[in-house]
C-alpha cells in the first residue's frame, strides 16, 4: 500500500517499507519504464527537487555536490550509448540540460527544509 499522504515518491517509500518488512527487492536489467510525462527543463526541475524534498523528509537522502561534479558526466555519457543505438543522437544536447536539471534540483531539494 501506498502513503497516500505523499504526493511524490511514494513508490521509493513504498520499497523502503518493504525492505523493512523483509521482503526482497529485485533489479531486471532487460526491463524498461516509459513515462508519459512531456516536461519542459523547468518543469522536469520542479519535479526533480519536489522529489528530493519527499525523499529528505522520510530517509536520510542528501545527495552532496559530487552527485553533480560526477554524476552529471557519468550519467550523460551512459545516456549516449542508447541515443547512439537508436538513431537519436540529435537528442543528446537536450538530454544533457535535462540530467544537470535532475541532479541540480535534487541536490537543491533535499537542502530546502534544512
């Protein structure tokens, strides 16, 4: 069951939830997730940190500087591969901006009731 007082990330509570009661939580490399969300840059933005702030406020999540400084290299750089195997290079400078706005607003939104 879901917190339905959470209005974003109740899936990651949810699994925490589950971790806590014992059950087991599995990782299928070959299964893919397609969201229907359109997001502008600011909007994927406001999402991201509303996301860090619901995560900071029911676990110890505070991504530090590095989440940027290294993980925006590391994350645009594995994104290429799947653009490249697709046809869909021409998509990666917009996909660059998106992954700095992510991890730029969760770094911001787990930071923002402190």
């Amino acid at each position: 069951p879901f917190n339905e007082a959470l209005q974003i990330a109740e899936d990651q509570d949810w699994v925490l939830w589950a971790i806590s009661e014992g059950f087991c939580v599995g990782y299928a490399p070959e299964a893919s997730v397609l969201h229907s969300h359109e997001y502008s840059v600011a909007g994927f933005y406001r999402r991201c940190f509303q996301e860090a702030r619901a995560l900071a406020s029911f676990r110890d999540y505070r991504p530090g500087i590095e989440t940027i400084l290294v993980g925006w290299p590391k994350q645009v750089l594995s994104d290429f591969m799947p653009l490249l195997r697709n046809g869909e290079v021409q998509s990666w400078p917009r996909v660059c901006l998106f992954r700095l706005a992510q991890l730029t607003a969760s770094y911001r939104g787990a930071r923002h009731d402190q």
